[in-house]
C-alpha cells in the first residue's frame, strides 16, 4: 500500500520498481494528475499491477464548472487507464453528466465507493458500463429533478438499468 500526494505521484511511483504494489492512495489530486498519469510507464503500472484506488481530489480556484469537469474526467481516465482495477474509491464529489458515453468503462471494477451530483450520475453508472460491480457506495448530492422535468426515483433506476445488473449488486449503500 502506497499514498502519494498527487505533486509527488510521478517522482516516487518512478524512482523504483514497486512489483508488489497492488494498492494505491492519490491524494489532493489536482488538475495536472491526469496529464501526469498518461505517463506510459505510470500507464503500465495502472494498466498491470494496481487493483486497489483511493482518490481525493485538491480544491484549486476554478471556476465551478472546470471543476467539477476535472473531477469528473480524472474519474474517467482511472477507469480508462486502470484495466486490473477491482475497487475504486473516489471521495470527492463528482457530476458525470457532460462525459460521452464511452467514459466510465471498466470489466474489472468490483467495487466502487463514490460521491456524485445528483441521482442522474447514479444511474450513469448503473447502466451496464459497469457489469462485474458487486458493492456500490454512493453518497448523492441530489435527489429531485435533474432540470429536465422528470423526477429522479428508484423506479427510473430500475427503468433505466438493466434488470440482471441491479440483481448483481450484493451489496448497496446510499447517503443523501
């Protein structure tokens, strides 16, 4: 187990080989982590050994909606980058609702412990992009119209997602 402030991320993880290191803390990430993980050599560690994240994220001054955007995008490029990744917890809060629907795929992730916007976000993440997740712990900012006219519910989610992914979460906790 390794925790890194995101300023010495690249320093330490490439000063040494780390063959054992599975399990990864990035703390007070800022926008420029995610420019220092295409790194190709911090992308391999990523893509091979890493199956365990936690993530926090720095307040910078940004306007709000860049962000919440960066926030958002160094949620994606984890995902996108971390193909042996097994469990995911990103503690602070995110909106998913301006990423393609590419974004946000993982085959491996088991385990997700997250805080987003509203309760669109969750239902971004239970709509199949994420088909071997077996505990989802979501703290959500809001549960109530999203501005497009229609109520959130629990009755939208079970609409929206597919039926055999919801029966596959063992385990869900929400805080609102």
């Amino acid at each position: 187990c390794f925790a890194l402030e995101s300023s010495s991320m690249e320093r330490a993880l490439l000063a040494a080989d780390y063959p054992k290191l599975t399990i990864l803390g990035l703390l007070e990430c800022r926008p420029e982590t995610i420019g220092t993980l295409a790194d190709s050599r911090l992308t391999r560690l990523f893509a091979e050994q890493i199956t365990h994240v936690f993530i926090t994220t720095k307040d910078v001054i940004l306007d709000a909606p860049s962000k919440a955007n960066f926030k958002a995008h160094l949620f994606a490029h984890m995902l996108a980058i971390s193909t042996s990744l097994t469990c995911l917890s990103f503690q602070s809060r995110i909106s998913l609702a301006d990423l393609p629907a590419t974004a946000c795929l993982s085959a491996t992730l088991d385990e997700l412990s997250v805080k987003v916007q509203t309760f669109n976000d969750c239902l971004y993440l239970l709509d199949g992009r994420l088909p071997n997740l077996r505990t989802l712990t979501i703290d959500i900012d809001a549960i109530g119209d999203a501005g497009n006219g229609n109520r959130n519910t629990v009755r939208n989610c079970a609409r929206v997602a597919q039926p055999r992914q919801i029966v596959a979460i063992a385990c869900c906790s929400s805080r609102v």
